[in-house]
C-alpha cells in the first residue's frame, strides 16, 4: 500500500554563517540563597555521580542535531511527572564522558569556583549554540521544489567540483587538526558541558540545551523547587547519550523528532532570549509533540536533519516506510512517495560541510490501532551514499 503525504513542509535552510557560540553570557550576580541552591544540586549531582542514585520523576526528551563547528546541538524537554505544583525551579546540568563503557572520574567542574565566589563574570564554558538567523521556509519543498533530472554533462561538472570539495575539506581539516594540537583541544579534567538555570516551569515542562563534541556521555539533570529551597531536597536524573560522528563526511541522519506545529517568526531571537527557546531554529519556532501517542485524525509529522549531502547539484531522495508490530512481527505497512531534494531546498556548503533540516507529514486515518516504525532512507545519487534512521509510534 502506497500514500501520499498530505503535506511536505520539507527541507530547512540553515544559515549560511558557521554556528557560533550566544555570545560570553554575562551572569547576574548569585544571592545567598540561589548560591546555596546552585551548590545544593552540584552536591547532588556529585553523589549520583558517585552511587547511581537517581529518580524517575523527570523524563527526558532530547535530540542530536548536527551544527557547522564539529560540536553537537542538543535542545531537550524535561517532562515533569510527579513535581506537585511546581511554578519555578532552580537546574543544573552536567555532562560527563564516558569511555570503553565507564563513566570517567577525573572530570571536574569549571563552574563550582565560580558559584561558591559568587562573582558576576561569564561563565568559563561556551553554554549555548546557535544554528544561525533565518531558513526553515515554511511550505518548503512541497512549495518551491521544480527539480529536473540532472544531465549528464551536469553530473561530470558536479563530480569535478566535488573533488574539488574534497581537497578543499581535507585542506582545512588538516589546519584544523593543527589548531586544536597547538591549542590543546578541550580540557580532558574538565566537564564537556554544565550549566545552571532559573527556570519558569510552562505547561510541566522545561526546554534547555546543551553542547557536546562526538562521544558518549552521562549527562545528569538536578531540579530543585524555587519556592521551597529551605524545605525540599534536589531531584537528579541520568541519561547516557551517544553523539554521532557528524563530521566525517558520511551521509548521516539525525534523530527524528516528533512535531506539533511549526510558527514562523518575523525574525530571529536575540542571542539573551535562545537559551529559552532552544526549539527555535532561525524564524522557525517548532513545538515538539508532547508524547509518541497519537490518534487516527492527527497528522504524523516529522522533523530530522540531513548531514553531509553531496553539493552542488544536490540530488537525494527520502523514503518514508511505515511499519506495523503484528503479534510481534515487523510488518510494511505502507510507504510514502519519495521525497525529492534539490539545491533548491537544502542548503550550500558551509565552511565545506552540509546540512540541512527535512520534515515529513502524513495522515494517519488509514492506520489501525498499534504500535509502529517509520524507516527513513536518504539515497544520495550524487555520493552514491544511503542513510537510514527508525522512530517509534503508537496509534491508539
């Protein structure tokens, strides 16, 4: 069986400027209480560290996208489960390596001295990314994508810029190499990422972000009530997450995330204003889907980013397979008509690499009841390269 999407919203333009850190965040000085507070969660995330101890009424919902700068973005949702009536919270977030399967134990913060001075300079560490003002245009590819074949001449000159790519690529991977030898790369005694925050708790969730470099890595969430810091302990989460090599020039897929809406903005946010809002990409605000369960008259709509694409002349195509768990066997369902992408909707190369947002939309009334995968291949005619990635869903 074979369906339409009844709508591409399709590839998403990033910026053509690299992606830069928000700018040194200068911080309000700490009174006593939120100095104890900060201090408190450190304390707390210093023994789950240590014992494993930690709870299950957070959850977490985080994603791994690819930026220009060989450092991930990661914007994530702490679902509030089990917290009363909590308006405001206190949180911190560390990001511990691991290595051959164990979590390391000679990372230390940079933020600990800091806080306990109490002083009112930046951070020691880049907190925030941002993926750059402006392209996720809304309509997309389903709107503007008039692709014809490539011929066959084109395809000569599309090999031979490539090569040209290439060398230019190996060129600056060569100089960057140096650069981070001389500089000598990041700090091995120090935490990859941690940050701290007064939060608003909307609608039982908060959304932040973080920042790592490829890896694996135990990252540790402490919440605290601002209302009640004299009389409630910290709540500490785990959850170990693995960064992609995104960089080695391998056509890749991100994780697909589940999508609510998509608002357009009238222009970017200012830098102070991404860290609160860290699902917003240029004029795109995404609203994620609140849970992986949805009903026969909803619109499945995902969003992922497409990595290292041939360019220019860019031809991939993505196919969307759906596929149904029938008394425990993986069945096809159904699949969708190939969704084609051209120069027209991803974006150039920048700084010699490639990526760029793509987001499907199906109805799901011909769905029945239960629980399924969708399979996303990405076939790239240019490289000859395929890239696969698999989400879950239940339709009730």
């Amino acid at each position: 069986m074979r369906i339409r999407p009844v709508l591409i919203l399709g590839a998403a333009v990033m910026s053509t400027l690299p992606a830069v850190a928000a700018g040194p965040l200068v911080r309000k000085p700490l009174d006593p209480s939120q100095r104890n507070a900060v201090l408190a969660l450190m304390h707390a995330v210093d023994v789950a560290q240590e014992t494993d101890a930690t709870a299950d009424t957070i959850e977490w919902d985080g994603h791994v996208l690819k930026a220009p700068n060989e450092t991930a973005y990661l914007p994530f949702r702490l679902k509030l489960k089990s917290l009363g009536d909590l308006k405001s919270a206190v949180v911190y977030v560390r990001a511990v390596s691991r290595h051959d399967g164990f979590r390391s134990k000679d990372e230390r913060s940079s933020l600990r001295e800091w806080v306990e001075r109490g002083g009112s300079g930046p951070p020691p560490l880049e907190q925030m990314i941002a993926l750059g003002p402006g392209e996720m245009p809304i309509g997309g590819v389903g709107v503007s994508s008039r692709r014809q074949a490539i011929q066959a001449a084109a395809e000569s000159s599309a090999a031979l810029s490539l090569q040209q790519r290439q060398y230019e690529r190996e060129k600056a991977a060569q100089e960057a190499a140096k650069k981070r030898e001389e500089n000598h790369g990041r700090d091995p005694y120090r935490f990859p990422f941690e940050d701290y925050y007064f939060a608003d708790v909307k609608g039982r969730s908060i959304d932040r972000a973080l920042v790592l470099p490829p890896g694996q890595y135990d990252v540790f969430v402490a919440l605290i009530d601002r209302a009640r810091l004299a009389t409630s302990g910290a709540t500490v989460i785990r959850k170990t997450i693995d960064v992609p090599d995104f960089w080695n020039d391998e056509l890749s897929l991100s994780g697909v995330m589940f999508v609510k809406d998509v608002r357009q903005l009238r222009a970017p946010l200012a830098a102070r204003d991404q860290a609160d809002h860290p699902f917003t990409f240029g004029i795109a605000d995404i609203v994620p889907a609140e849970t992986t369960t949805f009903a026969k008259d909803d619109v499945l709509s995902v969003l992922y980013q497409l990595c290292n694409y041939g360019a220019p002349d860019v031809d991939v195509a993505a196919a969307y397979a759906f596929y149904h768990d029938v008394n425990g066997q993986r069945t096809l369902f159904n699949r969708t008509d190939s969704q084609l992408l051209s120069d027209g909707d991803l974006p150039p190369p920048v700084a010699w690499q490639t990526q760029g947002f793509v987001m499907q939309s199906v109805p799901l009334k011909s769905f029945p009841s239960g629980r399924y995968e969708l399979e996303i291949t990405a076939r790239d005619r240019l490289t000859r390269a395929t890239a696969k990635t698999t989400v879950e869903f239940t339709v009730r």
